[in-house]
C-alpha cells in the first residue's frame, strides 16, 4: 500500500516503518499486533517502539551544542566497541550463571511452541486472480522448520481449507544460507496491477514485480532488491534493469510505475535528516544508477522526515494524486500535493508520458500542520489532533473531516467540510480501512470496540450501518482487494478468545444476522474461515476493567486478568504493564504465552490504558507530553497502588514491565517509587534523558519528550531515570535486556543504566542485564531468539514475585 493509505498507522504501531509516513486511519488492534510476533508483545503487551528513523550507519547523532558523552561511561555508546561489547558479554554470562539457562526452563518450551505453532492464523494478502480465475493470496510465515520466515502463495479455495496448499516463493532461511548472511524479512512493496504496463498489455490479473527489503541480524537498516514474480527469482544484483541497493540503509522505495521507483536512502550529501531518516527523494529509472537518478524533492535537515507517494484513487473513480510531505516534527507535517495524469507515472522519455505534458506544480495543503492527509475518491480525509476553526467553525480534535480535492488546493476557506467522525469524551477513533466503497472506521469507547462503515454519496459519507454496541474485543479490518469488492478480512479477539478471522462484505453492513454457526452477532460476516485455538486453560479466567484514580483525579482505566475466586490476600504475583505514549492505544486482546506462563500459574495480569496514549484519543495523548510527562508515570503509579488497596497483591508481589517508551516508563517507577514494585523488567529502554536525541532516533522524538538541549534543566531532567539513581534508595531485583542491533533506541541507554547502577550500588542491588547480539529494536531475530528472551525475563519476574519461589510450577 501506499503511505497515504490506512495500512501506515498500522505498520507505525507495529514498529516496521522506517519512515515518518503521512498520519492517516487504519484499524489497529491487539490482535494484529499479537500477530506481529515481537518477542515481548507476544507474550504481554502490544508494542515497545516508537517508529524507527536514524540511520545505523552512525552510532550516535552529534552536533557541536550537544552534550558530550559522559567520561565514565561514554564508551558504552560504542555499539560495536571492544568495551561496550565485553561489558555486554560480561553481562551477558553473569545473568546467566545467576538466573539460569531460559533454555532449560518449561517456560520456554511453552513459549516457543506458542510462536511456531501451525495453529496460528496465516494472515494474507490477495494479489489478483490466476489463469484459472482464482484468489492469489501472499503470506510470510515463521515456524521451527523455517525459523526466518518464507514468503509462499495459494488461492482463496485451499485457504479456507483446514489444511492449505503452499507454494514457496522465497525462503529466507535457504537465501541466508546461500548468501553467508542472517537475513531477516522486512517486508515487501508490490508493484500495483494498476500501474503496471505488463498488466495492461497482456491482460494479467497477478503481480509481476516487488521491493523485497532484507536486514542483516534484524537492524532497521536493510538492503533492497527487486523480484520478478514470473520468473520467480530475484533480478541479479549486477543486472543493469533491477532497482537493487546493496548497502544497508534505511530506504523507503515505493513503484511510481513499472520502470520507476520514488526512494530516499542514503545516497549523495546530505541525504539524511538529524533524525536520520531520508531527507531526499530521488526518482529512479530502470536502466540507471540510483546515484545518477534526479533529486525531485528535498526536504530540511532539521526535519524528521521528508517523502513522497501516489495514492491512485482510480479504483474508486477518482484520480491519480502524488503527494510530498515534510515531517518536520514527529506530529506535525506540511503536505503538497498535485492531481496527475496516468502518463505522468511512467519513465522519462516514454512518448506516453510526454503526450501527457508538463506535469502541474505541487499546492501546499492550507491545513493544520499536526493534521493527518489522505485521499478517498477524489475526497480529501483530513485527520484532526487539535481543534481546528475555520470559516467560524470548529471542528474538534479528534475529528475526520472530508472535503472535495478541487476546494481544498484553492484554500482552506470557503470549502465545504463534511464531518465524517466526531468525538465525545468517552469515544474515539482508533483508526479506519478502506474498500472499495466503503469506509471503515474502527471506534473506540472506553477501550471497547465498535465499527462504523459509511459510503459517499453527493461527495458526502453516509453512515450505511454500524455494530449495535461497544464490545470488549480488537478488532483489524483490511480490505481483501480494494481493486475489485467491499469484502474484507476481519480479524478478532479479546483476553479470553483467541484470534478468529473472518471473511466479511461491507455490503452486508445493513444486513440481517450472518450466517448460523460461529460467527460473531455482525450482519457484514459471510463466513468464519480461520481460528486460533487456545493457547492455554482460560475457563476460569475473569477479565473486569477497573478505573484507579491519577494524582490530578483524572480516571484511569484498566484491565485485570487473573482466575476466578482469586484470594485478595496481596499474595498474587501480579504484572502491571504499560506503555503510555505515541498516541498508540492497548486494546483487549488475546495473551496466548501471558495466560500460558502467567494466569495459568495463578498470576495476575494488568494492562493500564495510562494517559499518553490513544485510547482516548488526542487529548488523552497530549495530556502527557513533553513537561507533562508525569502524568503517565503518575497514572501508572494510581494502577499499582490501587491493586495494592484492592488486595490483589502487594509491593513485594507486585512487578512491571514495559519496552521502548514502556522502558522509560518502568525505569521511572524503579528510581522514583521502588517501594511500590517488587521486581521490573525494562526492556530496549529510553534511560539516559539527557543525549537520548543524540543517540540513533532519538532525534525524531522531540515532540514527545521535548529537547535533550533546551528542556533539560526545564523538566527532562526529572524524568531521566539513568540521571535519579540515588545511593540511598534501596532499588527492587530488576532485568534490563535490549540488542545490540537495535538501531532505534541505542543499546547504550541499558548498558549505562546497568553499569552505574552496578558501580553506585557496590552490588547491593540485584540489578541482571542480557543484551541479545541479533534482533534490531523487537530483541530477537527468529522465534527461539524471541522464546530465550521472553523466558529469561517471565522466570526472572515470577520467581522473584511469588511468596513461596517456584511454589506452583510444573
């Protein structure tokens, strides 16, 4: 898909982005993202990261005014440094020699089987139909055979068979081997049908060519090459006809056409931003060097981000619209855009593309800057973050608004604003998908889910039908092929239920009740054809949401897994998680190895919807940015307490766990309140506040936290965790894990943390580290790097919360 489409938030949240794309909707849900498989996520929680940005290949983003590191341990932000990596190394070993080989834990075991079980849902893409008039659907997939993945095919017939037929199209594990390298899958970039000359000369309905991107060890930074689905091979890295990037880099490469690539990569002076992130956009022709390719669009080197996409709305009846964007925060982005001809897509020097004349210059969106960009049809979706007052009207933060194209490049006044979607105090948009003719909106209110679908009519959308209420699950919704029909994928599930995908049709969405059998009460679902069956004993799990009360009065919500008939008795080993920024919400979702390692064992589980997310839109989000920051730790503090008061645990049987942001997060409830938690696990963390924006991405995330330089002595200084270890306290048993080759958040950030906390303790505390050499910012490369990871750390939290140490294992 294209930037401008639903599917990016989707990939944002789940941390496979490597460029800031245009905000727009799409349908995010615990349940995709326990699909995504990252090591940690698929245990408890849903996403560690921010988006991903810098470029690898510095170890650090530095510029004269910044801090300089600090003398005594500096030299741990050396990625590759002899210290740095036999202080891990050293680290490493002594974690092990204390906690054990997770290997040889049944936790493992039971994890591991729960990442490759063929049980799991094969999610697909369709691709068109083949000679005999049948579904094509792509899939990658993981399993103890083929550990890195294989990316395979097969018709909509044999998939809804219990027992599919898969053609492999490429094994990952068997092109490593062959190449010497530890390839990792990032992803693939299908050349449109629609824009694909071979398509419309001889009539096929299938792909031809794709962008398959590949990272060695699983960094962000990857190497691009290009495959040809008729002949099913990679094109040689030395045939002069391939778009192929050899050097790891961060790349974002999309088909303007069959013969011409929009990419921004690390290629000519000044190439990236300060955040790393590409700076430039470069039209690639087939046939050239990417080196010689024209520079069509640039944007500034203070910004996050700059780039460019087509967002072809032919398939709806509309038109063709190229879009440039500049990020120049993480939130706020200015958009120019021009409406195109199809010959304007093609090669320079195609006699089509000159008989289509001079392209039109690009028109600068006079819309708010932290506003989210698409097209339907040819209707602008404008996706408002703040309130927005225009012609004496104001439209709340929060809102999608809809608008024709044509008035919209004439300005923001005087056009005619439809309000697709409005927010109230308890609901929100969580994000929305697209058919062919319908819009999908995935609600949320009060952290439960509701779809609404709408159609334009008059240049209007119309709300066609909707689910009748609310419901505690997640919910993803992505069209079977938006090219041809409304019908779409559905996926759902919810603590208790595993993930179940159904086959729905947007048309139904007024309809009567589905079809009898298993189906959810949804009138769009024509059949249910995938399920996951239970991961583990759930028949006597209670889920109930529960509201603690923050420091300021604000209510907070959150939801408490655990057996039925629990004993309040502040003796249940209990895992508070959290993440609390990036606007990225925690739905109800499914938690195959938490209920198999955790509930099962008469643990609790806690997720806290703390204020900087999405859950309750917008406001929700803002209410703890930069200087108000605390009020996410402080929400998080108000859950644990209140599980405290409540009597299901207390401090010395109370942990949590978070990763990424969530590390920020969990390293400040170890510094700032170590009375209250009994052990913390702080996993590929944002520790050292004061260079974080020095260090690989942390440059992109100025809008969320604020500035390493000007905010410092303001309020980051409050809120840096590696800068509060105080020699006084007394600190609970902890475990930091992060990788060595995550080029997102800088394995520095643990190494420092860890290190001083060893050196100011005297090693009074017990403070463990492992730093996995593979992986990128997910921590682990393939299921049983991910199974190692997840175990070291359960075990590491169990044994240290339960009363009695193993009392009650297998």
């Amino acid at each position: 898909s294209p930037p401008g489409s639903a599917t990016i938030l989707l990939l944002r949240r789940l941390m496979l982005p490597l460029l800031k794309p245009p905000r727009t909707g799409s349908s995010v849900s615990s349940t995709a993202l326990f699909l995504a498989s990252g090591f940690l996520q698929v245990a408890f929680a849903r996403t560690f990261s921010p988006p991903s940005a810098a470029a690898r290949r510095s170890s650090a983003i530095m510029s004269s005014s910044v801090p300089p590191p600090d003398a005594e341990y500096g030299y741990l932000e050396e990625v590759l440094g002899d210290r740095s990596l036999a202080f891990a190394k050293a680290a490493n070993e002594r974690t092990l020699s204390s906690l054990g080989d997770p290997s040889t834990s049944p936790r493992y075991g039971e994890i591991l089987k729960i990442l490759e079980s063929n049980d799991r849902i094969p999610h697909v893409s369709r691709y068109g139909n083949d000679e005999e008039g049948r579904d094509v659907l792509y899939n990658f997939w993981k399993d103890g055979t083929n550990p890195r993945g294989i990316y395979r095919r097969t018709n909509l017939s044999s998939y809804r068979s219990d027992d599919p037929e898969w053609e492999t199209v490429v094994d990952v594990d068997a092109l490593g081997a062959a190449e010497n390298k530890s390839w990792v899958f990032k992803g693939v970039t299908v050349l449109p049908r629609r824009r694909d000359r071979l398509c419309a000369d001889s009539g096929r309905d299938l792909p031809t060519r794709a962008l398959m991107k590949l990272s060695d060890g699983g960094a962000d930074a990857v190497t691009l090459r290009e495959f040809d689905y008729v002949t099913g091979k990679f094109l040689g890295e030395d045939d002069p006809d391939a778009f192929h990037v050899a050097f790891e880099s961060k790349i974002r490469a999309s088909y303007k056409s069959r013969d011409v690539l929009l990419v921004g990569t690390d290629v000519g002076e000044d190439a990236l931003t300060d955040s790393g992130y590409p700076r430039t956009v470069r039209e690639w022709n087939r046939g050239t060097k990417i080196e010689d390719a024209p520079i069509v669009f640039r944007g500034e080197k203070s910004d996050v981000s700059a780039g460019m996409y087509i967002s072809d709305q032919r398939i709806r009846g509309g038109g063709v619209y190229e879009f440039q964007y500049r990020s120049k925060t993480f939130y706020t982005s200015t958009y120019s855009v021009r409406k195109i001809e199809n010959g304007h897509l093609l090669k320079l020097g195609d006699p089509d593309r000159i008989d289509a004349g001079p392209e039109p210059e690009f028109v600068t969106l006079d819309v708010p800057e932290d506003a989210g960009v698409a097209m339907y049809k040819d209707l602008a979706l404008l996706s408002l973050r703040t309130d927005w007052t225009v012609d004496g009207t104001t439209y709340t933060a929060g809102s999608l608004l809809s608008v024709r194209y044509d008035q919209l490049i004439t300005g923001s006044v005087g056009c005619s604003y439809d309000v697709v979607f409005e927010p109230d105090e308890n609901t929100s948009l969580e994000g929305y998908s697209c058919t062919k003719n319908y819009l999908i909106l995935n609600t949320i209110s009060s952290v439960k889910s509701r779809l609404i679908f709408l159609r334009v009519r008059d240049d209007k959308f119309e709300m066609e039908g909707a689910d009748a209420a609310p419901t505690i699950r997640s919910v993803s919704c992505s069209p079977l092929d938006a090219e041809s029909s409304d019908a779409f994928w559905l996926t759902t599930s919810s603590f208790g239920q595993p993930p179940a995908l159904y086959l729905a049709d947007a048309e139904r969405c007024g309809a009567g009740v589905g079809d009898s059998g298993p189906l959810p009460e949804s009138p769009y679902v024509t059949d249910r054809v995938k399920s996951l069956p239970d991961q583990y004993d759930a028949s006597d799990l209670e889920v109930s949401q529960r509201f603690a009360t923050s420091k300021d009065g604000t209510k907070v919500p959150y939801f408490l897994l655990c057996k039925k008939g629990v004993k309040l008795d502040g003796n249940t080993p209990t895992l508070l998680y959290g993440y609390g920024g990036f606007e990225i919400s925690l739905t109800p979702g499914y938690k195959a190895a938490a209920g198999k390692t955790w509930i099962e064992r008469g643990g609790a589980y806690v997720e806290a919807n703390i204020r900087g997310g999405g859950e309750f839109g917008p406001a929700w989000h803002q209410a703890a940015l930069k200087e108000n920051r605390n009020k996410a730790f402080e929400d998080f503090v108000a859950v644990g307490e209140d599980l405290c008061q409540y009597g299901l645990c207390s401090p010395a049987t109370l942990g949590c766990r978070g990763g990424s942001n969530g590390g920020l997060l969990v390293g400040m409830m170890l510094v700032t309140r170590p009375d209250l938690f009994g052990a913390v696990h702080c996993a590929v963390p944002l520790l050292d506040m004061r260079r974080f924006h020095t260090l690989l991405a942390g440059a992109s995330w100025a809008a969320e936290y604020g500035s390493g330089e000007e905010d410092w002595e303001k309020f980051l200084s409050k809120y840096s965790p590696y800068h509060l270890i105080d020699e006084k306290k007394e600190y609970p048993p902890v475990i930091f894990t992060t990788s060595t080759r995550d080029d997102r958040v800088h394995p520095a950030h643990a190494r420092k943390m860890v290190k001083k906390l060893e050196d100011v303790g005297g090693g009074r505390w017990l403070v463990y580290y492992y730093e996995n050499m593979e992986g990128g910012h997910g921590g682990a490369a393939d299921s049983k790097q991910q199974a190692f990871m997840n175990t070291l750390a359960t075990d590491f939290l169990w044994d240290t919360l339960s009363r009695e140490g193993n009392a009650g294992d297998d």
